[in-house]
C-alpha cells in the first residue's frame, strides 16, 4: 500500500527532535485521527531555515510526510518553504493511498503554522524595539 520512499520515511525519519529557543513553532491535529504534527524551525538573520525538526504523534504517514516536509523546507528560505504543498510533499514520496492524503495537508499545515509563529515573533520583536 505505500511506495518505498514512504517506507523509508517512515522507518528512518530526518529531522526528528525538537529545536530550542526555536525561532518559530507549528503545532497542528487532525480532529477525526487525533494525530498531532509539531515542526521547530531555526531561521537565520536572512530568512534561510537554517535547521528544522519535528515531532510526530500520528501515523505512519504523517511520520513520513513530515520527514519529507522537513528535508523539503530545510535551507530554503521562508518565502520558499511557504509554497510547499501537500501535494508536493507526495509527489516527492511518490504518492499516498487516497486515505492518507489527509496526513500530507497535516504536514503542509505544520511547516505553514511553523513559519506563521515565527512571523509573528518577529513582528512582536519588531514592535519592542521600537518602543524601548
Ligand atoms: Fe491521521 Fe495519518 S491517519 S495523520
């Protein structure tokens, strides 16, 4: 039922882990699976995802599209990682099982809200400087 790179994915996933002080955090689930996806990414002073980790508490699938996001996103720039897709994310696995498309938009949806967080630190950073 699943392609080789899924496999692959899944029994060695990259990235694994979690970043400290990370400069933006993305936490999201999936109500009707109940699995959760969380992305750290470390962003340099240029905008580069300079490292990237994630956690997982899902399915097979959401382990494997989460360590393809990963390997995706890492050393582009936050403009870049944005456009990731879902579909993108299974193109590179060389496809999911229909049922399991939904675990690729998890993945999609955590990168995005990774990178959301890490806008919105910044923006608040931003408006501290400029009041202090
Ligand atoms: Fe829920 Fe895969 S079954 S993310």
């Amino acid at each position: 039922m699943y392609t080789e790179k899924v496999m692959d994915h899944f029994k060695n996933p990259r990235n694994v882990g979690e970043i400290e002080n990370a400069s933006g955090v993305g936490t999201v689930g999936n109500a009707k699976c109940g699995d959760i996806m969380q992305i750290f990414l470390d962003i340099d002073e240029n905008e580069i995802i300079r490292d990237v980790k994630f956690k997982t508490f899902g399915c097979g699938a959401a382990v494997a599209t989460s360590s393809m996001a990963t390997e995706m996103i890492k050393g582009k720039s936050v403009n870049e990682a944005l456009k990731i897709t879902n579909a993108a994310v299974v193109e590179a696995l060389e496809g999911l099982p229909p049922q399991k498309i939904h675990c690729s938009v998890l993945a999609e949806e955590a990168v995005k809200a990774a990178i959301e967080d890490y806008m919105k630190k910044k923006a608040e950073a931003g408006a501290k400087g400029a009041t202090d």
